[in-house]
C-alpha cells in the first residue's frame, strides 16, 4: 500500500454533504464514502437522497439519507437534531446546496429571487456551518468546505445576485476559519468553474455563453462534477492538515486568463 493513502483515508468520520442529490454534491458524497466516511447524503427530497444513499451502500460504502432544505431555518434545527441523535457526531461538512433562480439584468432582479437567494447561499451556509462547529467542538473538532463559484472572484454577466453571494460564501469562509481555528475546526472553500450540471446545464447548453466561458479558459474546456471531488477530499482529509481560510480555484485556469 502507498504511504501516501492514509493522510486521504475518512474511514470512521461521519460527513455531511448538502445538495447531494445530483452534480457536483453527489460526485463529493461518492468520493468521500469512497475513501471511508459514513456519508449523510442531504438535499430537499428525501427520495432523491434515498437513491443516491443506496447506490453508495450497493458499492459497499457507508451512507444515510436525511432530507434538509437549507433555505429554511427550521429544517436546519431539524436536521442537526437528527444527526446529533443518530450519531451524536459530525467531522466534515460540505455545505454545496445553492439556488441560481434568477438570470437576467441586475437591476430588473426579482424580490423574492434575491430573498431565494440569499436564505439558501448565505444564510443556510451560515447556520448550517455554525451548528456544525458546536458540534464538531465536542468532538475534538473537524473540517467544513463550502462549495462558492469562481462568479464569486468575477461575477458573471447576468447572474448578479448569485455572484453577491458566491462572493459572501468566499468572505464567510474565512471569516469561520479564522475564529474557529482555536476549536480544531478547519474551514475552505472550493471554487468550481463552469461545471456540467442539472444547475448549470442551462449556460451549457446555450452555445454562446458556453463558448465564451471556453474561449476565455487556458483548458479550453467546461468541468465534470468529478473534477470537483478531488479538491473537497483533500480540504477535508489530514492531507490538508494545516490549511483553513484556503478558497481553491478548480476552473481550468480560467481567473488565470
């Protein structure tokens, strides 16, 4: 066995990891049962969640499934309340849930989008990592990475209020970092490129914002979601042992250009 193994292994953690129905939450829930975790498979329904918990247990990986919308304070309670009874611990959290519901001119930005998304990419990031650091404080501590954008850094044309928050979610996980350091909590952030998802298939597929995006990325090229899993395995393993307050760029180069 390589000596390099072991400083990737999650085997006894319990990991949480939201918006893992689909894309990018999904490859990073496979990742990490892969390497050993438990993994809590969570994102709004519960049947979704069910079937990609079963699919990672048929591979002979460790998973449940506990529904949470982040966007609702009270679902979040709920949901750390189970965990806490089910449990009665959590090592890693990856908080990558996120709503997108608006794409058009700033100022014409809809209130109850803007309010969508702010409680979803904000304030659920927020909460759910606060809740996540008490408990992992009980526990000798551990090591949460929010899912931000490169929309964070430069804000993408037409997706205004998306790229404000992606941009809090950057500032917000330093911010943990900094402060719950002192706890053993490690906090980093993973800024995903235009990536091949449900969420993102829209810019995708309409070819001109598709060919901006790949004329102006030294790759050349849009990710998969399992380009992303890499970077949230290492951010959350003892590889990373001393690094919190990190926001890695995982975009084909493209804040390079």
């Amino acid at each position: 066995m390589s000596s390099i193994a072991p400083m990737f292994d999650l085997s006894g953690k319990i990991a949480a990891v939201t918006g893992a129905s689909r894309g990018i939450g999904e490859s990073i829930a496979r990742t990490l049962a892969a390497a050993g975790a438990h993994v809590i498979v969570s994102s709004r329904r519960i049947a979704e969640c069910e079937r990609v918990a079963d699919s990672i247990r048929q591979a002979g990986g460790q998973a449940s499934a506990i529904a949470c919308h982040v966007g609702e304070m009270a679902q979040i309670e709920a949901f750390f309340a189970q965990l806490r009874e089910r449990f009665g611990r959590l090592d890693i959290l990856v908080n990558n849930a996120a709503a997108n519901p608006y794409y058009g001119p700033i100022q014409d930005t809809p209130l109850d989008a803007f309010q969508k998304t702010v409680d979803v990419n904000i304030r659920g990031y927020f909460f759910m990592s606060s809740a996540a650091v008490k408990l992992m404080a009980e526990n000798g501590g551990g090591a949460i990475v929010n899912t931000a954008s490169i929309n964070g850094v430069v804000p993408a044309p037409l997706q205004g209020i998306y790229s404000i928050t992606k941009a809090a979610v950057i500032s917000m996980t330093k911010a943990y970092a900094r402060e719950c350091a002192p706890l053993k909590v490690r906090v980093n952030a993973l800024l995903p490129g235009l990536t091949d998802t449900k969420f993102a298939g829209a810019l995708i597929r309409e070819g001109e914002a598709n060919r901006l995006f790949v004329s102006h990325t030294p790759m050349q090229r849009h990710a998969v979601p399992n380009e992303m899993a890499g970077t949230v395995l290492y951010l959350v393993s003892d590889a990373s042992s001393y690094t919190t307050g990190a926001c890695i760029n995982v975009d084909g180069g493209y804040l390079t250009a």
